[in-house]
C-alpha cells in the first residue's frame, strides 16, 4: 500500500518539510512516484521511517542513523533488540530523575537546604520528610508548626548533624538507664525525659508539658514512632511515656 507525504507525515506525526530533507540526504527515499511524479511511501518505507525516528528520539544524529540503517551486518530484529536496550536504559533514567524531582519537592516542604548527599551523610537512614505531609494535615495551623517550619528554613548542614548527635547521645543515655533498671517515673529518667523536651523548644518550637504529654501518647500510640524506640532498645517507648508523664506531673 502506498502513501503519499502529506499521509506518511500525518502518521508518524512530522512535518512535510522533514520528509522531504530525509529524502534530500537519502536517509528515507520514497520507493514510489504517482503518474504526476509525486512521491509515495510502501511499506518498507514507513518501517524504516519507524527504525529513523526511534533512533532520534534517543537523541542519535541523522548521519549515524543511516549509517546503522544501511548497515548490511544488522537485521530488522536487530534493530529492534537494540533499540529495546537503548529504551529501556533512558526509562530507567527517567525514573531516577522523577524520584530526584520528587524527593526535591518534598524537600521544599521541609525547608531543608541541603543537597541530598548532605541530607544522607546528615539523617543517615531517616529521612525527616517521612511525615512532612501528615505533620502539615495534623498540625498545620498551629504556632508550633508554623514556628518549627520558621526555625529549620534557616538550618545549615551542621545544624543538622548537632540535632542528630544530640538525639543519638540523648538515645544511647536513655538506653543505658532503663537497662540499669532505673524506674521510669525516678528522678533520673525524669531528667532525660526534660532533656527530651528542652531539646525541642531548643531546635523546633516551645514544648510546653502539655505537648510533650501528647508526644508522648502518640509516640506510644502510633506504631511508626513506637518502632523508632523500639528498635533501639525494646520497651523504650512505654518506659519514655511513663518517664515524659512523670516528669509533667512533678513540675505541674
């Protein structure tokens, strides 16, 4: 079946014009001509025309195209391994570059300007947009919110880096004292659980003992937090809950 130019580029969605340089260069020559001499394209031509715009779309120039086209070592199946190989190598490349923009836009809701090199050499395997969403849906409209969202658009790399030190060190004495068998509502557990708080008004917004209670309800609540604990010790969380509960109700 033939067709004519104005078909062949309604088909592959090109313009006249590049048909015709494609035939000026001999990189597609029409098998055909009218009575009239206007050009027509079978069959082949159009699979060829498929093998050429396959090739630039993976951003090959046209002179290397009819190279490999003309190749007489290369079969059509060939072609299309190849070009199956080429593809499936840029999908995965777009999806590393999606999940980039992805990660980028999350980053945003964040307010952390650091590279993600930055943000993995600092955070480590957590990663602080894990509950950006839901903190936003959750808290959104309150002060301590909208203070914490002021406070950590200005944090550097290293400020990071001393919140996360300060937590590690605050876990690792929390881990030591409920494996001395210290009890949770004693003075010294009530100490760490007033570090914990201080340490949030110190990096985040004001933790009054009414807030920090509610953290610590949710934290023992919400089996995502509880697993935080729990992973560096089991029982932490319960023991954590207790020690934030007495320690409000002994400054109350």
């Amino acid at each position: 079946m033939a067709h004519t130019v104005g078909e062949v580029a309604r088909l592959a969605r090109i313009t006249v014009r590049t048909l015709h340089h494609y035939h000026q260069i001999g990189l597609l020559s029409p098998s055909g001509r009218t009575p009239a001499g206007y050009r027509r394209y079978d069959d082949a031509d159009l699979d060829r025309l498929q093998q050429i715009l396959f090739y630039r779309e993976l951003g090959f120039p046209l002179e290397e195209i009819a190279a490999i086209l003309d190749d007489p070592g290369t079969d059509p199946v060939a072609h299309l391994r190849r070009q199956h190989e080429l593809l499936t190598v840029r999908v995965k490349r777009l999806q590393e570059m999606v999940l980039a923009v992805e990660f980028a836009m999350e980053a945003k809701k964040m307010n952390i300007r650091l590279t993600p090199q930055e943000r993995f050499e600092v955070f480590g395997d957590f990663d602080p947009d894990t509950y950006a969403e839901e903190a936003e849906q959750r808290w959104g409209g309150t002060e301590a919110y909208r203070e914490s969202a002021r406070r950590t658009s200005g944090y550097s790399k290293e400020d990071w880096a001393r919140i996360r030190a300060e937590v590690e060190d605050w876990g690792r004495r929390l881990v030591a004292l409920i494996e001395s068998g210290a009890p949770a509502d004693g003075p010294a557990a009530m100490e760490l659980a007033e570090e914990h708080r201080a340490h949030i008004s110190r990096w985040f917004y004001e933790c009054s003992y009414e807030i920090h209670t509610g953290l610590a309800d949710m934290y023992v609540a919400d089996p995502r937090f509880t697993a935080t604990y729990e992973q560096l010790r089991p029982g932490l969380t319960g023991y954590l809950n207790e020690a934030i509960h007495a320690n409000a109700i002994s400054r109350s």
